[in-house]
C-alpha cells in the first residue's frame, strides 16, 4: 500500500517533469551505457532502484559506473554493472590533470548514453567533452544546456523520497522505472574478511550482534547524543548477550572510542577499520542496527537489516531509510 502511494505521487511529478530538447531515443542502438554515480554513500543507496531501472531497460547493454572511491564498491558486488571506473570527482580549477584525465578516458571508451545521477555540472561537462551523445540528467546547477536530455527539476519532485527522486529522471523519458526499495549484497570476499575480523576480536558465527554507528557528516546537528548509544550497547550487552560492535569512518574512530568507554564490556570499535565493502559484510552480519541518519543507514536498511534510524536536523520525510527487512 505505502509503495503504491509513493507510486501515484510520482506519477503526478511525471506528468509535470518536462525534457528540454529531447529526441527520441532508440534503445537498440544504445550499446554502451555511462552512470555517474552520486557522490555520497546515502544518495548512491538511494539512487539504486532508478541504477536497476537503468538495466531493465537495457538489458544487453555494458554498463559502467564513474564513482568516487568511497561509493565504488556498493557498484562492484552489484551484477547489474559491467564496470566500475573510480574518480576523484575534483572540480576542473582543483585539479586540472584528472579532469582531464577522465576526460580522455571517458571518451576512450566510446559510449552512446551517459546518465547523470549526480547533479553537478561536472558530471554533465565531462559527458559533454566526452564525446558521449546522449546525455540524461536534472537540469541543476545550470548545467542543462550541456545535456542533450536536460530534465526540469521542479518544486513538486523535491518533496518526494529521495528514491523517487531519482526514478523520476528515467520517466520524464517515459521509461519503466518501477518503484521498490535499495537493494544491496556483501560480497563473499568482504563476508570472509568481516567473519575473521569478528572472529580475532572474540565474536563467533553463534554470537548475536548489534551495530551502533553514532557518527553522522555535517556535525552534532545529526548526531545523537554519544550516551544514549551507550545506553542501548549496555542494555543489548546485558538483556541479550550480545556483542557490540560500532561502526563508522576514519573521521569517526574517536567518536567509537568514546562510545566505548562508556559501554560495558563486549563492545568492539571498527570505525576506520574497513572499506565500504567490508563494512557492508559487518552489517549484514548485525541482528540490528541503530544509527543517526548517514549513509550506513540507508546501507543497513538496503541490507534488510532491522535498523534504527534518528534523525535531527535533515528531512525523514525525504532521506529515511527505505526497508522492509527479513525477520522483523
């Protein structure tokens, strides 16, 4: 029922969106397919169904991803991707060589379509420099003459969920583009290193575990407090007989100490311990997970994972985890 409202608000944001200079698209003889990738974890979980949408309607074509490294491996498990290009995604004026670097990689790599997720301008001017033909996106950050398909982003699009938000791209073209939630896997190297590492800090295949990830980007404003994570690692760890394990970034390795010390024995600090690949295996491997709204969020909730999610400062109407998780 909730996806079929989610569905016929979309649908009415379809009927609005218009394309400015559009011509129509032959899907036989589009042969070789580039995806901008956006640049956050969240965002990229999000976009996922509008990625798979994508595949469906083109199922015989290779498809690659251009993404910073932080995001490429939610694309490198995934089998609807033929190939992952990593970038620095640096804007022209920071550094010149790379832009140009991908540039002339891009263009090597002779592709009809690119479809721009991220809605920078460097996105669409790279496509453009490219060489690449057809060229899909919002027309956002003014950069909608350099698209060949430059979609209008009006009011009414910003007010659905994020997931929506990037459908809506594919349908202003009168594309399937169905709506569903993210949908992630761990790869099987990443379970195997996240069960050794589990297992050298004394947490068994038996052991029932609960994540905590209490850091969050842009501050305190979406942090909640480092205590009241502590309260639920004590009572999981004393209730249950669980084992605590938090999880985060580099950034975020003092912030996991803190919760640390102020939890009782039995919880373990990851943070800035693993890549993304190998963070997606340890939540995977979490009974439940609690966590501010961040991009592991939205990672764990993919993974149908029963998930916790708090918000602060940002909009759950638009940014909450989309989920229906195994076991709840």
């Amino acid at each position: 029922m909730e996806n079929e409202k989610l569905l016929s608000a979309a649908a009415r944001v379809f009927f609005m969106n218009k394309v400015r200079g559009a011509l129509p698209i032959d899907k036989s003889k589009i042969h070789r397919i580039l995806i901008r990738a956006t640049n956050w974890v969240g965002d990229a979980v999000m976009s996922m169904p509008a990625f798979e949408a994508v595949r469906e309607n083109f199922p015989k074509s290779h498809i690659a991803v251009l993404a910073r490294p932080w995001v490429a491996p939610l694309y490198e498990s995934h089998p609807a991707v033929n190939e992952v290009i990593p970038t620095r995604g640096v804007w022209i004026l920071e550094d010149f060589s790379e832009f140009l670097r991908v540039i002339r990689l891009v263009r090597s790599l002779r592709f009809e379509m690119a479809v721009l997720f991220q809605n920078a301008i460097e996105a669409a001017l790279i496509a453009r420099l490219a060489g690449i033909k057809i060229r899909i996106g919002y027309n956002t950050d003014g950069r909608g003459f350099l698209l060949s398909h430059s979609v209008v982003r009006g009011k009414e699009v910003l007010k659905l969920h994020q997931v929506e938000y990037y459908l809506t791209v594919l349908r202003a073209l009168g594309w399937d583009a169905p709506t569903k939630d993210p949908g992630l896997r761990a790869s099987p190297e990443s379970v195997t290193r996240a069960r050794s590492l589990l297992s050298s800090r004394g947490i068994q295949d038996q052991d029932l575990v609960v994540g905590l990830s209490p850091g969050a980007a842009y501050g305190p404003a979406k942090r909640w407090p480092v205590e009241r994570f502590a309260a639920i690692g004590n009572r999981a760890i004393r209730d249950w007989g669980a084992k605590v394990v938090v999880i985060g970034t580099e950034k975020e390795k003092a912030l996991g100490e803190t919760l640390i010390s102020a939890t009782a024995p039995g919880a373990v600090n990851f943070c800035g311990m693993t890549g993304l690949g190998d963070a997606l295996a340890l939540i995977k491997r979490c009974r439940l997970f609690v966590s501010n709204d961040s991009g592991l969020m939205h990672v764990a909730a993919a993974l149908k994972v029963p998930t916790v999610a708090i918000f602060g400062s940002t909009d759950s109407v638009a940014q909450a985890p989309r989920q229906e998780c195994e076991g709840c």
